[in-house]
C-alpha cells in the first residue's frame, strides 16, 4: 500500500529547502533553482514510479517548450510539480484544494482522484515558491484539463499523459509530437483532442468508466480549434445525460 504523507510536512521540506536556495538578495531566485526543490520534494513525497513519472512529463515538456515559445524551465516547473500533492492524505489534498487560486470547477475540486492539481498549484502559491499564474493553471488544470488552457497548460497536459513512461498509444503520439507534427496552439490543441480520443476508446475497451468532464473538454477544444483554423473539425462527442 502506498504510504500518504501529511500536507504540514510537505509544506516545510519545501520552505526549508527554498529558504537554503535564497542567495540573492531581493529573493528573485532563477527558475531553475525552484526546479531543483521541486525534484528533490518530489523524490521525497511521492512513491520511485510517481517521481520518475513526473520527471519524464517535465523532461518531455521542456523538450518541446522552445517549439511553442516557452521557456522551457517554466514548462518544467509545472510538469515536476503537478504530481506533487498526489500522495499526501486526502483530506490534506482538500484543504489545499480549497484554497486553490486558479478557478476550478466543482466536480473537480471535490473529486478525491482530481484534487490533487489544485492541491499542487496552491501548495506552490501558499509557500511563495511560485505565482506565476500560468504555471499554477497548467499545474491546477493538468488532471481534467480546461476549456481555457493555455499553450503552457495543453503542453504539460499533452506531455503528462504521453510521457514515456506511459504505455499504451503513447508511444505513436509522443513520436509525432517530437517530430513536428503538432505545430502552433492550433497542434496543441489537436494534440490534446487526439490524445482524449484515445482515452476514451482504452476506457471503452477496457470497461473503464469515462469521466463526465472528457466529452465536454474535447467538444470545447475542438471548438477553439475550429475557431482559430477555420476549419469544420472533428464532429463533436456526446455529452452526459
Ligand atoms: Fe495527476
Ligand atoms: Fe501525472
């Protein structure tokens, strides 16, 4: 059984270890040295497979940043991060949840298996290691995604759930994405579609239940899609009744 740990713990590993990294005097630390607190919390805070999990969404992510104009640390903060509150106790995962200080829709916020993206993004915020608001969305978001995620947040979204780790259709994507296939927000975003598609066609197979949230996800991104290419798109899926 996996071991939980307890939200207070969590929280002072993380403002220690940031208050031995703050060398300059007005605090702005690199990104780089935040990156470097996350990795070490995240070895200390989530199971070997977790971590490895969330180094290779970050590894991956930052691989491809440069392709969107993103830096690639910032992209890397938010995959080594977004994992970080999923094996703390639920009711810790909760109360960080709560606080969260990026939107987030109820069905999220008060679903044990999607609680810990806002957990994360508020643990990162509460401690002052990060505001930046688009990082703690990617962050907030990663789990059911947003209809209004932005190139950073579909970029960690896509790379969390086609990191090489990851079996499955993973591989045929992700071979794709790093060879060009998804250019611009406009590749994101059929990126993200492509990859929810087959989620739900391995939950089919599988009998897996399908979330409420996949159907209107997919039909809002392929709407943005629609709107920025001018193209008719992918028939929309049914929604829940
Ligand atoms: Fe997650
Ligand atoms: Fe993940």
């Amino acid at each position: 059984m996996t071991r939980l740990f307890k939200r207070e713990d969590l929280e002072q590993f993380l403002l220690e270890r940031w208050s031995q990294q703050q060398i300059t005097a007005d605090r702005d630390l690199p990104r780089s040295a935040l990156n470097a607190v996350l990795e070490q919390a995240a070895a200390a805070f989530t199971s070997a497979l977790r971590c490895s999990h969330a180094k290779a969404a970050a590894d991956l992510g930052a691989k491809l940043a440069a392709a969107y104009s993103l830096p690639a640390a910032d992209v890397y903060c938010a995959g080594i991060a977004h994992d970080l509150c999923k094996e703390l106790v639920s009711a810790d995962q909760q109360v960080l949840a709560r606080v969260c200080p990026i939107p987030c829709p109820p069905e999220v916020l008060s679903n044990h298996r999607f609680t810990h993206g806002p957990a994360a993004a508020a643990l990162l915020f509460r401690t002052g290691l990060c505001t930046d608001l688009r990082i703690l969305q990617a962050v907030a978001w990663h789990t059911v995604g947003s209809p209004e995620m932005d190139t950073l947040a579909l970029l960690v979204f896509c790379a969390d759930k086609i990191e090489p780790g990851r079996g499955g259709f993973s591989e045929e994507l992700r071979a794709a994405w790093l060879s060009g296939a998804f250019p611009g927000e406009a590749g994101l975003l059929q990126l993200a579609g492509t990859i929810l598609d087959r989620i739900t066609a391995h939950c089919r197979i599988e009998g897996h239940p399908i979330a409420d949230t996949t159907p209107v996800l997919y039909n809002a991104l392929q709407q943005r899609l629609q709107h920025l290419t001018g193209t008719a798109g992918r028939p929309p899926k049914a929604l829940p009744q």
